[in-house]
C-alpha cells in the first residue's frame, strides 16, 4: 500500500495549529475536513486505534478550533477516544502515525502532552465537573477564557454528568457543553433520553417551531431571550404533551441549542459563533454520525469503535492467529450456566461486547442488562437483586470498577450480598495505557472485609472459578483475568474449586514462586529458564488473592527461605503484601520479594513490550529471581 502523502493535500499540508486554520474560510474547513477524514483513515488503518468516534467529530472539531481561541480557551473531550481530529490540528499531526505505540503518543488526551489537552481522561463523564472547576479557577483569577466541554451521549448516562449539570446550574458559571449525540455509546446508546431527542428530530412542526424561535433568541439580550424560552418551552410541552430534552436541561439551569447537524460545519461554525457571544451554561446539542465518511465504518459503528490494523478500502481488520480470548471464554460459559440456572443476572456497563456478555444479550436477553456507562449503579443494582435472592454476575473492567468502590463496600459486602464480580483487562492493558491498565483490583478488592478474589492461571479454570462464584452465596466474590488470548487449554466440565485453595504446580528447592493469574503460566516459564541457570525454583499457583491459602504458605514457608510473589497488579496492597502481611502476622522471617507493577502509571506499550519492560515476562522474572537470590548474603550479614 502506498504511503498517505501529506504533500499532496491541498489544505491539510499547512494545517498544523488552529491559527493555521482561521487561514482558511469556511467553505474550505469543508473540503480540510475531507482531507482530515482520508489521513486519520490511512494512518489507522496502519496502526490500529479508535476510529469511529474520531470520524464523527471532524467538523465540530474543526468548527471548535475555528471559533474558539485555544489553547487559551479551554476545550475539554470527554473520554478523550475522539481526539485525533484534535490532535492534528494541535501539532500532532506527523506524530498521529505514532499513536498508542510505545513511545508514541497517546490514544487519549493527555496533559503533558500538549497544552491543547486541557484536561486528561480515558474513563467517561468526567468532562462537564472539569469543565466547571476550571471555570471556577478562571473566575477567582478575573481571567475572561471560554470553557468548553465536548461529551458524547453515551458519556450522558454516567451520573457524573448530571452531578456536575446540577451544580452548574446552581452556580450559573459561563460554561458550553457541547452534547455531541450520535446514539451511539461503543455498542447503541441505552439513554432513556434518547427517545425525547429521536421524538423531536423526527417531528417537523416541533424543529420548525424551535429554529424559529432559535433565531429570535439568538439576536436577544438575555432576559428577553430567557423569558422567550421559557414561553416557547412551555408551548413545547404543550404541543407535544411530554418533557423535551431541552426543558430538561433548561430546567438543570442551562440554555438549550440544537439539534445542530455536526456534519455542516460552516452553520457549526456560525452557530458556535453566536454561542461564544453568550454567557451563562450553555448546552449545544449537535447531531453526528459515529464512523462519519466511508460505509464500512456508519454501516458499523460499533465494529469501527477501535480496530487492529485494517484494509483501509474496506474495513476489514487483518486477522490475526488467535487462541480463544478470555472474554469469549467467560461469556459463553456464563451463557452455559445461566441456561441451567435461572437466577443468574448478567450485568455491564455499557461494554457488552468488551466483557463478553454480548452471548448472554444474544440467547437469554430478559436476563441480560447494560445500565450505560454507569459503573457505580451497575453495582448497586447488582446488590438489590442478590438481596432478592438472584445471582447477578457483574462483568465491568477492571479499571472502570474503580468507579464503584464505595457501592462494593457500602451496598455489597457490608451486608454480605452475593455479588460475582467479573473484572476482564485485569494487568497491563496495552495501547489504551495508564487510565485502562487493571493495576489495582486486587490491592481495592482485597481491602474489602469478605470479599473472595480469585484469579485464574488459564480459561478451564476461569470457567470452574466462574462456577464457584455463581455457587457462592456467603458474599461478594470476584475474579480477574487479562485482556486478550487465554493460554489455549482443552476446557472440561464446571468443578468447583475450594475457596482459598491454591496449588502446587512444580516443585523445586531454592526458591518458590508464588504466583496468580496471568503470571502463573510466566512464572512456569521462568522456572524452565532458571533450571538452564542451576536453579530449582518451587511455582506455586496461588488461585486466591483472598483469603490466602494458609496451609500451602505454611508449607511454602517452612520449607524455603526464598520467596517471591509474582502479580499484575501494583505491588502496593495487592497478593504480595498479602502474603507479607501472613509472614508477620505468623512471625515468619522468611526473604521474600514482591515483584508487580511498581508503584508509578504505566504508559501505553503493547502487552509484551511492557511486561518486558517491568521484567513480568518469563525472561525478567528468571533474572528478578536470580537477582533477589544473589542478595541474600547481604540479608544474612544484616540480621
Ligand atoms: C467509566 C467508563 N466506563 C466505560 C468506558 C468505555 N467506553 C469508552 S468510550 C465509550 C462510549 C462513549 O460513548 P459516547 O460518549 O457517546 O462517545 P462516542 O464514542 O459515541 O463518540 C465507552 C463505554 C469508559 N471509557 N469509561
């Protein structure tokens, strides 16, 4: 495949700040948004990353680069995965060909990235209470900048958002929220607000209406237009006998624009304009298309959420040989015990796909559930079915059950609910880096009085450890595994496992490893490396994080001096210091040496390029062993 050339562009070639832009009138934004389109297709298809949501926003990005004076004013995206628009407009255009590579940059906004990433996210609904905060700092310094928050619909159903909508309107701050709605979360949008906005799009008398009295209120001081409004918001009711979307933010304390077509960019342009005359909260509600420009990608929009590499004529990702991934794995034995028994709940945030549970939706859909990007009411509402005796199964990342920490300790575990947690991307995630690696379940969960928190050396005993917790009904229990392919083991029939029992996988006498999850079938490899350098090292699968498998450490203990506890998790609060807290408790002076994620985020990377560079491979941990074992002179002369 030819190289993409720059050069050859008519406008792009010039463009590589937003002053370069206000260059350009505005019937040629259109034909940069073309060029935009092509490049950002050529360059993905080459490296993989989000495309669809990226699409959508080329003109409003555009639009907003035009109007609004960045980085001086400050435009705050959401989640971030819809930013490379933004990122080639903001002196990142060579550098968009790097993209979620290691040492490249980053697939969302990042801060020390540039000074157009105003505020970092990765995780959704965040931008709208950044937004305010920033507004806030600005007013305290009399300084005179716009704030702008760009968030999508799908954003719109975390609760943050309504939380920070409330307090803006509250507090009457000078703030846009640009809603950029495309119906779309990754999979189709679950916001019940929707309807209202599907209602009033396709109803002729109520647009007309409302871009009349658009264009009147737009010219109005603010009294008048406020009171115009208010008269024209309750002829709406009235014409239509519902609530209208715009009622509704209206009554939140903000003015309403739209819908707006995010594809038109000279009106978005002449609109924003206007809205950049006008003070006080504001909410634009613009209308794109997710995967906006070739058909492979509207045809698909959840398909073209992120993609590998592809064939940039028709979207079709370049396979891969692949092992069956652990999602897959979980969602189709999940679908296997939920058809025997029928008080299994499945429950996601927004990520049907991504956790597998798109089996369950698919063949028993009464019983399946996606509560939007809502992390936190996922788990509470997971709480009131087990009160009622069901058995919801929670599937959510990782890194987004970090929303919900307080509802696994205050809703589930303190009244000892039967809750399973299913955390997939468990490690180091790879290209999306710091805000989605699952660093920190097992040091958050295991913090947790009852909580049981399994993790599995390959998908056979995923599946019995899934068994197990749909059968445990003393409490909250959890179990994590990595992102992408499972090790390629033949699966049996469900077992049960005994809570708290690890075992022994290979026995050896100078050193033991201890080691959960995904580090088991690395630690085993280790192993065979250490045995060509003469050293005979003891793995122990240790299948429970909590509670610890006391017998087998006694064991453990009373017959090495050397151990080492193996995660993917930070080594702060996770198994390691488990495991150490066990050696103090039971007064046990043994060596041992917790090796993890260290205590610092981690960049993007792929997954073995980072497991590499933290010495988690089989490679790093043979040499981390051969060097802890190397420093236990210095350990005896100490003591
Ligand atoms: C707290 C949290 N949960 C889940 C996700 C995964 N996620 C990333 S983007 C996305 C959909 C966002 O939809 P929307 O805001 O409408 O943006 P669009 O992609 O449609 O432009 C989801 C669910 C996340 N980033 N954060």
């Amino acid at each position: 495949m030819s190289d993409y050339d720059l050069k050859n562009t008519k406008f792009l070639k010039d463009v590589n700040y937003p002053s370069d832009l206000k260059k350009l009138n505005l019937m040629d934004l259109r034909n940069l948004a073309d060029e935009l389109r092509e490049y950002l297709i050529d360059t993905i298809s080459k490296i993989g990353g989000h495309l669809g949501a990226s699409l959508g926003v080329c003109e409003l990005t555009l639009a907003l680069h035009y109007v609004f004076n960045t980085p001086e004013d400050k435009i705050i995206w959401d989640v971030g995965h819809q930013g490379y628009i933004h990122k080639i407009l903001t002196g990142r255009k060579e550098a968009l060909k790097t993209i979620r590579q290691k040492n490249g940059i980053s697939g969302f906004l990042k801060r020390d990235e540039s000074e157009f990433d105003v505020f970092g996210a990765g995780h959704a609904s965040t931008s709208i209470s950044a937004a305010l905060g920033i507004a806030t700092a600005r007013d305290f310094q009399n300084k005179k900048y716009k704030v702008v928050a760009v968030i999508g619909d799908g954003s719109m159903t975390g609760g943050m958002a309504y939380e920070a909508m409330n307090n803006i309107g509250l507090l009457k701050k000078d703030i846009i929220v640009v809603l950029n709605d495309n119906k779309m979360s990754i999979a189709p949008n679950v916001w019940s607000l929707q309807n209202y906005f599907n209602e009033l799009m396709t109803n002729d008398t109520y647009n007309k209406f409302r871009s009349k009295v658009w264009e009147m209120t737009g010219v109005l001081d603010k009294r008048t237009s406020d009171r115009l409004r208010r008269a024209a918001a309750k002829i709406e009711g009235g014409l239509k006998g519902v609530i209208t979307p715009g009622m509704l933010f209206e009554a939140l304390g903000f003015r309403y624009f739209g819908p707006v077509n995010g594809h038109n960019v000279v009106n978005l342009v002449k609109t924003l304009e206007e809205i950049h005359k006008m003070s006080g909260p504001i909410l634009v509600h613009v209308i794109t298309e997710k995967g906006k420009g070739p058909s492979y990608a509207t045809d698909h929009p959840q398909k073209i959420h992120a993609l590998n590499p592809f064939d940039k004529t028709t979207g079709i990702e370049h396979k891969k040989i692949k092992v069956t991934p652990y999602t897959k794995v979980f969602g189709e034995s999940l679908t296997e015990l939920a058809k025997k028994d029928e008080k299994i709940i499945a429950v996601n945030a927004a990520m049907p796909d991504g956790t597998g549970l798109n089996y369950m939706q698919k063949e028993i859909p009464e019983r399946y559930f996606d509560v939007g990007i809502a992390e936190q009411h996922a788990v509470t509402f997971c709480a009131g079915l087990a009160a009622e005796g069901f058995t919801p199964v929670a599937a959510i990342y990782s890194t987004f059950l970090q929303r919900a920490f307080d509802q696994i300790i205050h809703d589930v575990a303190l009244q000892k609910l039967p809750v399973v947690f299913v955390l997939d991307r468990a490690g180091l995630v790879g290209a999306d880096g710091p805000t989605h690696h699952g660093a920190f379940d097992l040091s958050y969960l295991r913090l947790v009085p009852g909580m049981v928190i399994m993790s599995p050396k390959d998908e056979a005993e995923l599946r019995d450890m899934l068994y197990t917790a749909t059968q445990y009904k003393r409490g909250p229990i959890a179990l994590r595994y990595p992102r992408g392919n499972a090790v390629g083991v033949e699966l049996h029939d469900f077992q049960k496992i005994d809570i708290g029992k690890g075992e022994i996988l290979k026995s050896g006498e100078d050193a033991a490893i201890l080691a959960v999850g995904n580090m088991v079938s690395h630690s085993l490899a280790a192993a065979e490396l250490l045995e060509k350098a003469n050293v005979k090292a003891e793995v122990v699968n240790a299948r429970f994080i909590k509670p610890l498998d006391i017998k087998l450490l006694s064991d453990i203990f009373s017959r090495f001096r050397k151990i080492i506890t193996i995660e993917d998790n930070t080594v702060s609060g996770g198994f390691g210091s488990a495991v150490t807290e066990f050696a103090i408790q039971n007064n046990l002076k043994n060596d041992i040496l917790i090796h993890g994620i260290p205590d610092r985020f981690i960049d993007h990377g792929k997954p073995e390029e980072l497991y590499e560079e933290l010495k988690l491979d089989a490679k790093g941990i043979s040499e981390v062993v051969i060097e802890f074992l190397s420093r236990v002179k210095y350990h005896d002369e100490k003591i």
